[in-house]
C-alpha cells in the first residue's frame, strides 16, 4: 500500500486504501493493448480481479500464449479515504 500525504493549515492527512466493513474490494482489469500479427487491436482483458497480483498474473500467461504482446494498462477501482496522520482527541 502505498502513501500519499498532504499538509493543510488543518493538519496532516494520508490518502490510503479504505478498507472498512461496508466498502466494496478493489477491482483491477489488465488489458492487453499490443497488436496481433494483422495489425490489429489485440484488446483481450483479465476480466475483472480482486488483487494487483491476479492481473499480473493474467498477464504473464497471456505473454506466454502471444511473446510479442507486451504492452498492457492497468484499470483499477480502490476505495481510498483520507484521514488524519494523528486523530483529534
């Protein structure tokens, strides 16, 4: 998880991943933007995962089966929320 800090004449804040009871978990889709043999779009995605790692484990596999495939972009929808870095009393 990385950190994201911000100060404000409120004090200091971190951006971070939301993970509460109620949230939904983060989604990633990878999607394969080199081109096939003909030239065209190749366009073929994870499907929607729940982990970094899913999607990179699709495109390992996906590079198997296409060696020339290597170009690729990440969609990812993580609930974050920012929050004091010390809380109020």
């Amino acid at each position: 998880m990385s950190r994201s800090a911000k100060v404000t004449r409120f004090g200091d804040w971190m951006l971070r991943e939301d993970t509460g009871p109620d949230i939904d978990p983060p989604a990633y889709l990878m999607v394969c933007k080199s081109e096939n043999e003909d030239g065209t779009p190749c366009g073929k995605d994870s499907g929607e995962v729940n982990s970094f790692a899913e999607s990179t484990e699709w495109t390992r596999r996906h590079g198997w089966a296409h060696p020339d495939h290597r170009s690729f972009r990440l969609l990812a929808d993580v609930p974050m929320v920012m929050v004091p870095e010390v809380e109020p009393l």
